[in-house]
C-alpha cells in the first residue's frame, strides 16, 4: 500500500546531496581560499620542519640584516631569522586564535540556546549580565583584565574567550528565537523531552550554518584581537614568536622606509580575507537553503 | 480599439520553465486560454498544477527562477512577452491588475491604506492625487467597506483580514484595469469571512465590465464566481467548458475525482458508553487580566469516537486543544482523562499520560524538525514512551510508514523532499508512534488540497476504526466535519453555543451563529451565493 500517486513529492532528484558535490559547487574564490587555510594549517603543524632556524635563536650579530641567501626575508631587531619567526607564528597565533574561538562557542552558543529555551528569569539575568560586559569596549576590558590577571598565554585565551562569548550568546540566542517558536520544539516538550536534547539535536542543527559562519568572522576577530593586544604589548609575550607582536616590533622601522613590517601584516590579512570568502560561500549557501524550505 | 467580442487577453501555447537545483522543469505546458472583455474564467487545479504560473503570465510576469520558453500572451492587440519590459510595465496596474493571496504579506506595513491604493495612479500621473483619493473612497464604498470615508488613513495591521483583501482588490481596481487576476483570495480566510469578500469582488467585477481570471483550489467558491472553468493539473489544460455544464457533466476522470472530492462521509456508529475525555466548567484567558478566551466549556470525548470542534479563528477552538494537551493552564473547571483527574500542565504529567494525548499540529511545516529524517522523527517517540532500541524500532518504524500509507523508502527523507500531504502523513504517523487514546488534531487538512485532504481523512478513519482512538479534531471546515464527525461542538467567541451528534447539529433548527457557518460553506451549484444573499437580505429587512 502506498501514497496516492497524485500526491508526489516535489524532487524527483537525488534524495542526498554528498559532501563531495558540495565542494564541487564552492565558487573559484572560495576554493582559493580553502586552499589558503589549508597551507596555513601545514605550516603550523609543520612548523619545527619547515622553519630553518628555531623560534628564538639569534642567529645573526646584525639586527634587520636585508634578505639574503640564508635570511630570506631577513632578520629582527635582535638578529633572529624572520622567515622562522614568521613559520612558528602560525602556529601560536593560529592555534591561540582556535583554542579562544572553541571556548568562547562552546559558551556562548549553549547559554544562549539555554536563555532562548527557557526564557524568563534565566534569559533575563543571562542577557542582562551580557549587556552589561557588552558595554564595555572590548579591547579596553580585555586590557585591563590582563594587567590584573597577568600576561600568560592560557589568561590570554580565557579572558578573550569570555569576552567573544558574549557576542557569540547575543547571535546564536537570537537565532535560537525563531526556533524555539516553532511547533516542533513545542512537540519535543509534549513529549517531556530535556533540555539537554531540545538544545543538541532540535535547536543546535538548525542553527548551525549561521554558528558556523559565524566561527568564522569570530576566529578572524579573535586573531585580530590578539594581534592587537600583542601589538600593545600585553598580548603573546617575548620570546615567543606571534604575528602582531612581529608588526610592533617591526613598527618603528617604518619612519626609516622599512617595509618588513608589512611580511606579517601581509600573514594576517591573507588569512583573514580567505577565512571571509569562506564563510560568505558558507553564509550564501545557508540562506539560499532557507529560502529554498 | 477593438471591438466588444474580441479576445481581450489571448494566451497561446505558453511555456513556462522553473528552477530548482539547477534544474529546468515545466511549470506550464502549452497552455491556451481566451478571454473576452468582461468574461470571468476560473482556474482550478491543486498546488503545482501551474494555476499562478499561468495567472502571472497574463501579466507577462514570471516569478524569480523562472522563465517562458515559448508562446504568446496576447493583450488588446498586443503580445507582451515580445514587448520590452519599460512599454509592459506601464499596463500592469493600469490596465492589468492582480490581486494576491495574503494581503497580509502584501501590504507595506508602514504606509497607509490610503497611499498604497493609490500610489499606481499617482505615481503614473494618470490622475491627480485628490481625484485619486475620491476615486478610492468610492471603490473602497463599492467593495462594501465599513467607514469608506476614514478606513484609508488606517494601516494594514487595523483592519481585519477579509477587510485587508477588499482593499487590495480596491487597489487592483483603482486605476479601472480591462483585466485583474485574482490569486486564491479567499483561501486565507474564514468561510463567514469569504462570503463576504466574495460577494463584494462580484459586485464590482459585475458592475464595471471588468474580465478576470480567478484563480482557485475551491471548486465550490469558483462556481460562484466564473462563467468559464479550465482545469489544470502537472501544467497542462485537462478539461474547459461552462461552469453549469462543468458542474454537472465533467468529461475527464480527473475532473470527476476532483469534484467526487466532498463526498466522503463517515457511518454513523452506535453512541459509545463510556466517556474518554470530560470538561467541566472549564474557563481560560490569555494573562491574569486578559479577556476570556474559553467560557464555561463542558464537553465529551467518547473513546474510539471522533468528537469535531468547529468555528471562525478566534473561537478559541485550538487554545481549549492546547489546554487539553496541557500547553495552555486553565484558569478553572476540571478535566477528566479515563476516570483521573488530568493534571493541567504538561510538566505535572507523567511520562504515560504524555503518550495517551497526542497533539498533531496544523502546519506540518513548522511540526517536523527540518534536519531531522521521516525516521528519527517517527523513532523518537518509540524511544521515549516504549523504550524500543535497534531492530524492534526500525520495524515499528516500517509498520507506521505502512499505516499511513507511505513505503519504507521514504524513512530517509527529509521533511523538504516530501510533498505537503506526505508532510502531514508523517506529522500524524509521529502522533501514531506513541500510541495515543486521544489524538487532538489541530486542523490537519486545512493547508491541503483538497484530493490531499481526502486522502487523509479517508486514512484517520481507517486507523481509527483499526486501533480506536479517539480525535479530537479542530477544523472550520464543514465538509470535513461531515466526513470525520460523531459528534460536534460549535464554538463563538470561547463559548460552546451547539453541541451533539453530527446528525443532530447539521439538521435544523440551528442556533443562529451554527445556521451562519453552516450557510457560509460554498455549495457546489452555481447559484448558491446569488441564493445565500438573497435570503440574508431578505431575513435582514424582515422584522
């Protein structure tokens, strides 16, 4: 016995679309990029074989020796070789960057679904704290909990993390919204369903794309962030190599028409516009599937 | 200008292609249609049988994503599809207007009524603005119109519905078109409601010579409505003729089964003993303060019966569903589940009074999970109530999807690759799952055609007289009561104003707001608003 024929389903299409077709559909741009990342990603992991020399050995007596066949982009203001310094500073700042962007996710993406499931007092005293931390500039608020907390890498990654969490609770709270609303999540409660599964498989698939073109800009922010704070020096400490704190040291060499400074900057931005045209390929495709429901 | 029997819209042998996934398919398919100058033709068919597709087309407009591969749509003289779009769009709006089907979504919320009326003619300079407002005014008189002097100064939200849609027809008319396309107007609107709005757009069609196409999955409201009658389904013309002689000899099977639709009807079955489900004294309102939204309801549900809740929206028929399904809390009364008292909330209920009331939501849209598949949704409610893990599951799973009458295949979908019957197939095997006693229904079929909607009534029947549950089944739908009913309470304004068995409360004597609803049901005979309004006018200047 089976369904009237009149009443067909409207694609007659494959029912599943593989993930391999979905690349396929990526546009050059993305794919670009996509492969950008993707050597990011291999030369931190690689790092230790890649880098020439090692991540804080002075090398040279000249500091800011010129390019040559051994330095090949030269060295810093204490004779380290810059291309290493650069090789290991993907690492740190990438892996700094990831670590404080899954923490402030994981944070803020759960209490925010939680405030959107529940409402009432819990989504007004988690909202209302939100708000307060939320009217403080960020940089400012980071600075100073840095200077009460100290200046270490793991202070670095929870003070950040606990600051983007609160932009990540606004985002994925207010998405959650539209989905509380509707009649399914009514249905899992009639049915006397918890929490902990309303959020992990009625809400939280529903909501992924946008939470993860949202990781996206806030892993760039995150990175930014960071380089900022390194730039003022309370951000990834000496000797450790890290992308912004090369920019600040670097800096006061421009006056003198030393563009070395613009080889990290450079390191920066091409990661933060491919992990963009990511996440636009990936936004685009979200809403187009929304529009397509 | 050409004479008055000449065609004024002419559509030949049109092609219209749609998108979907990167893929070209035929919404229309060679269609032809004639229209004379003052000529109204109905187009029925059910949802993608390509009736908008066609109807937009006559304004030489396809809809994003899709695109005409073939044809001429000839209007006065002129064929649109080769005119360049600057010359079509001065005579849509002006000269071809269209009507829509949610004059909710349609209406700009931040503008008056007033200055979106008129802002075609405005806008064009075909008459200066105070003209243009008088010109309103009397078209918003003529669609009868409470306040037609003041009503424009309103916006969309201030007004009611069939209110909104006048206006929008107002708007359609305003400029004095040759040719309005009417889109499914009065399927959004309650069946009092659409008498009304039905009405009006008659009259004024009538009264100014204007030909229209109207376009309609409700056989019944097109007989009132057209001179002609085109049947479309999968794109292509099925059959055309007078509507008398297509009411009373259709040639095509389709159109039979089409028509053959309304005559399911459910036998009577011997009053059952013992109750399931008792209300008594039961109040409810939104908010310590808010109006009563249910007043004094008694009722009962007999087990293995189906007791039907009908009314207009706003008569608080899915908030008393929502109170038995413990969603809503009453304010006061008692509710009585086989013998016990049923605790008011959901949360003070336990896990097996949960699985005995099942409440399937109207839109199956927002009721299925979207990421979820036809299994995961039908195996969690075996999970929860039955404790069922692996094999025992998935069979359990196969034997729902057999009872309503889908195949195994079909346990992988998503709820976007299946159809809107399907859709709420699904919505009701997931009721199924846990094995309810009591099943609220909350206007199942109200979003579906109505062969979709047939289907279904004819499949909740089986199961019921295969597994006795009770329905309580909320609907405004007269012909659907027909079908399912054992009983039926009417409901006004949170008030139960009839009640009793289903042969009881459809014969006469009515109470009044009954004899209204029951009125108000389009009847399948070509004179029967003709009929209906003159004996209202009639009853009305009676003393």
């Amino acid at each position: 016995m089976h369904a009237d024929p009149r009443d067909i389903a409207p694609s007659a299409g494959p029912v599943r679309r593989s993930k391999r077709s979905l690349l396929a559909t990526a546009p050059l741009s993305a794919r670009i990029a996509m492969l950008i990342i993707l050597a990011y990603l291999l030369v931190a992991i690689f790092a230790p074989l890649l880098a020439p020399f090692g991540e804080a050995e002075v090398v040279s007596q000249m500091p800011y020796a010129p390019p040559d066949a051994q330095f090949l982009l030269g060295t810093d203001q204490l004779g380290r070789d810059q291309l290493s310094r650069l090789i290991y500073g993907a690492r740190n700042s990438m892996g700094i960057a990831l670590a404080t962007t899954l923490i402030s996710f994981t944070l803020g993406s759960l209490l925010g679904i939680t405030a959107a499931v529940l409402g009432g007092w819990v989504d007004q005293v988690l909202s209302r704290f939100v708000d307060v931390i939320m009217a403080i500039p960020q940089l400012i608020f980071a600075l100073i909990l840095l200077s009460i907390a100290g200046s270490s890498i793991p202070n670095l990654i929870i003070i950040i993390a606990l600051l983007d969490s609160t932009r990540v609770f606004r985002v994925s709270r207010a998405v959650a919204m539209n989905v509380v609303a509707m009649e399914f999540i009514e249905a899992a409660r009639l049915r006397g369903e918890g929490l902990a599964w309303i959020i992990r498989r009625e809400i939280l698939p529903n909501i992924m794309p946008t939470l993860i073109a949202e990781f996206g800009l806030r892993f760039c922010f995150a990175f930014l962030t960071i380089s900022a704070l390194s730039f003022l020096g309370l951000g990834i400490q000496p000797p450790t190599a890290d992308w912004g704190s090369m920019v600040r040291e670097a800096s006061s060499l421009i006056a003198y028409g030393n563009l070395t400074l613009f080889i990290p900057a450079i390191a920066i931005a091409v990661l933060t516009i491919s992990v963009n045209l990511v996440v636009d390929w990936f936004l685009d495709r979200a809403s187009g599937l929304r529009n397509a429901n | 200008m050409q004479t008055d029997n000449a065609h004024l819209l002419d559509i030949r042998d049109l092609r219209v292609e749609g998108e979907s996934d990167g893929q070209w398919s035929t919404l229309v398919d060679g269609v032809s249609l004639t229209l004379r100058r003052g000529e109204v033709l109905g187009l029925v068919g059910e949802s993608g049988a390509g009736k908008s597709t066609l109807g937009l087309a006559a304004l030489g407009y396809v809809r994003p994503g899709c695109r005409i591969t073939g044809g001429q749509v000839i209007f006065d003289g002129r064929d649109l599809l080769s005119l360049p779009e600057d010359q079509r769009r001065p005579l849509r709006g002006h000269r071809i207007s269209y009507v829509a089907q949610s004059a909710a979504a349609s209406f700009n919320p931040a503008h008056s009524l007033m200055n979106q009326t008129i802002e075609t003619a405005v806008q064009r300079h075909l008459m200066p603005a105070t003209e243009a407002r008088n010109a309103a005014t009397q078209q918003f008189r003529r669609l009868s119109l409470p306040h037609p002097d003041s009503i424009g100064k309103r916006y969309p939200h201030q007004v009611s519905g069939g209110q909104l849609q006048r206006i929008m027809t107002a708007m359609a008319m305003h400029c004095g078109p040759d040719l309005i396309v009417f889109d499914e107007p009065t399927t959004a609107l309650d069946v009092t409601t659409q008498v009304e709005v039905l009405a009006s757009i008659r009259e004024a069609v009538e009264a100014r010579g204007t030909a229209a196409i109207y376009i309609t999955h409700d056989l019944a409201v097109v007989a009132q409505m057209a001179h002609r009658i085109m049947v479309l389904r999968h794109g292509k013309l099925v059959e055309e003729g007078e509507t008398q002689a297509m009411l009373d000899a259709p040639q095509q099977d389709y159109t039979r089964s089409l028509w053959a639709v309304r005559e399911v009807q459910k036998t009577t079955l011997q009053a059952a003993e013992k109750p399931l489900l008792t209300i008594q004294g039961l109040n409810f309102s939104y908010g310590k303060a808010g109006p009563k939204a249910l007043e004094g309801i008694d009722l009962t549900v007999p087990r293995g019966r189906t007791l039907a809740v009908v009314g207009e929206s706003g008569s608080g028929k899915s908030t008393l569903g929502r109170v038995i399904a413990g969603l809503n809390v009453a304010d006061s009364g008692q509710v009585t589940f086989d013998g016990q008292v049923l605790p008011r909330r959901i949360g003070q209920r336990d896990k097996d009074l949960m699985r005995r009331i099942q409440l399937v939501h109207q839109s199956a849209d927002t009721a299925l999970n979207p990421r979820h598949t036809v299994r995961e949704l039908i195996a969690r409610p075996l999970e929860t109530f039955h404790r069922l893990r692996g094999s025992e599951r998935e069979r359990r799973v196969q034997e729902l999807l057999e009872m309503i009458e889908l195949g195994p295949r079909y346990a992988d979908r998503l709820p976007s690759e299946l159809s809107g019957g399907q859709k709420q197939r699904v919505n009701i095997a997931r009721g199924l799952a846990a094995g309810p006693d009591l099943m609220i229904c909350d206007e199942v079929t109200s979003a579906l055609d109505q062969l979709v909607q047939e289907g279904i009534l004819r499949m909740l029947l089986n199961l019921q007289a295969e597994l006795q549950i009770s329905y309580f089944f909320i609907t405004h739908d007269i012909s659907t009561v027909r079908a399912i009913a054992d009983g039926i309470v009417v409901m006004h304004h949170g008030r139960i104003v009839e009640a009793g068995p289903r042969q009881d409360v459809l014969s006469p004597p009515h109470h009044p707001y009954t004899e209204l609803l029951l009125g108000s049901a389009p009847q399948m005979r070509t004179d029967w608003l003709t009929d209906l309004l003159a004996s209202r006018a009639a009853s009305a200047s009676a003393p």
